[in-house]
C-alpha cells in the first residue's frame, strides 16, 4: 500500500506501508540517494511476521515530494517526526540503512518516545570526518556519476553485474534510485546543489554526540567486505567500536562477505535480526 503523508505546508513523503497486528511496528528509511523500495523484500517477512511496516521516501528520493531546500540531517528528522505523528506512530523498531543510520540516531535522540528499538545497518556511524583528509575530498569522491546515456536496460545490466546475488526486484530498486524519463532515459532525482547539501550535513553533524542520549535496545549491523582479510576486518570492527563506545547497551551483528546494502543482498538474514530485535523490545516492555 502506497501513502502519501503531509510534513509540512508544502511537502508530503511517500511510504510503502504493509499492515500486520503484531507490536511493535516497524519504521524502515533508506540510505541516501536510495529509496523505500530497497527495503521491500527485508518488508515482506517482517509483514509474514504479522508486523506493521512503513518504508519511508526521505525528501527527494523515491515517489517523496522534491522541494528546493531542506536536504540536511535535521529536516530528515523533522520530517520523520511529523510523519509519525501523522501515522499515530510511537515505541517502533527503527532501522536506518547507511546515512538513514545517521538520521535514525538523531530521532531516536531527540524523540525518545517514537522509538523502542534501534537497528543500525552498516549506517549509523558515519563520520567522514575521520577517513578524509578533507571536506573537498569527501565531497569529490561522493559526487553522483554523470548519467549521460544511461537507459533503464543499462543500469540494470550494471547493476546485475555488480551484485549477482541480488534478487531482480532489489535491482529494480536501485535502478528506481533515478528517475525514468518518457524516452526511457535515466537522470537523478536530485539536483547537485541539493546533494551536495546532504553530504555537507553528514560531514558538519556526526551521529556520535547523539549517543549518550539513547537507551532503547540498539543493534549494529556492519558489512563486512567479501575479500577483507583478517586485520582489514579487524579495523572495521574497531572503529566501529570506537565510534559507537558511548552507544549503550548496542549488540553487533556481523554480516561477513556482504556488501554495503545488506537489506538487497540478505533481506531474510536482515528481517530475521530485525525481529529478534524486536523480541527485545517486548521483553524490555515486559519488564518495565
């Protein structure tokens, strides 16, 4: 079911919502230059579950609205919040993939009773601060690709090579991450300006002074890359745990050999941490 839900005067977002009666409900958002599709089969068995699911489109990404501005961390956050006050939403499972992770931080910081659990997929920890040696750099090696003469058959050839494992609809996904023009021409749903904008957030707004805000059960779930050998390994872990040390009471769970997107590559694995997430929730309900 696809809703359309106002968060301001002149902005609505767009959800991909699957109804259930188990509690709690989940709240899934995208990465950044992503979208709600990605989570559609991580969606499916939570929904086979009996859970409430909503998917959210962030502001210009997916079939959301695309105003000029507002392409920053806290306006994701405001606009999350107004959605779920819209949605009678409160005590989810919030789970943000990438720079969702960062955005789902902050909300879970600052809205302490829209969110019972957290779920970190390889997001949440961003800071690029410490991995590029400057601003310039981060932004450069961020920039979107040109899509002169990408066609909807061309990026889905690439993206079938790159990612084999991939089912065809998590490639119709990421190819929805654009947009199709009439003459089956692809171009990106933002504009430079306001992608620029999104990562200048990520680079001036670090999730890590959010942390010792939050006390819901939190999961980590980092990708570990196919091919990294055993000290690579161990640097990601590691800094990780280094970012996240003031994150209380966060568990980790390793997905190894994955990639980035780890609810297109292994959306059961993904919905079957997210509901053990979930138990943990009911139990910490259970005892209050």
């Amino acid at each position: 079911m696809d809703l359309s839900v106002p968060v301001t005067d002149d902005v609505k977002l767009h959800f991909r919502h699957r109804p259930g009666t188990a509690s709690p409900v989940f709240l899934l958002v995208h990465g950044m230059a992503s979208n709600a599709r990605m989570w559609d089969e991580v969606a499916d068995h939570l929904a086979a579950a009996g859970h409430p699911v909503y998917a959210a489109d962030l502001r210009g990404h997916g079939e959301s609205d695309t105003p000029e501005t507002g392409y920053d961390t806290p306006t994701a956050v405001a606009d999350l919040v107004a959605a779920c006050a819209a949605l009678g939403l409160s005590e989810v499972v919030l789970a943000g993939h990438s720079y969702g992770g960062n955005v789902s931080v902050r909300l879970t910081a600052e809205h302490p009773e829209l969110v019972a659990g957290l779920a970190l997929v390889d997001g949440g920890w961003l800071e690029p601060a410490k991995a590029f040696p400057s601003w310039e750099a981060f932004a450069g090696a961020l920039r979107p690709p040109a899509l002169d003469g990408a066609t909807v058959q061309s990026v889905s050839d690439y993206f079938r090579d790159i990612h084999p494992d991939w089912s065809p609809a998590a490639i119709e996904a990421a190819v929805a991450t654009m947009r199709e023009n009439p003459d089956g021409s692809l171009s990106r749903r933002m504009t430079l300006e306001q992608h620029t904008s999104m990562l200048r957030s990520i680079w001036d707004e670090p999730p890590s002074p959010w942390y010792p805000a939050i006390s819901v059960p939190t999961l980590l779930m980092p990708a570990i890359p196919k091919g990294a050998d055993p000290q690579w390994a161990d640097r990601i872990r590691s800094r990780i745990e280094a970012t996240t040390a003031t994150l209380r009471g966060a568990a980790m769970r390793e997905y190894l050999d994955s990639e980035h997107d780890l609810h297109a590559q292994h959306p059961r694995r993904v919905a079957e941490d997210l509901l053990d997430l979930a138990r943990t929730v009911r139990q910490a309900r259970a005892l209050r």
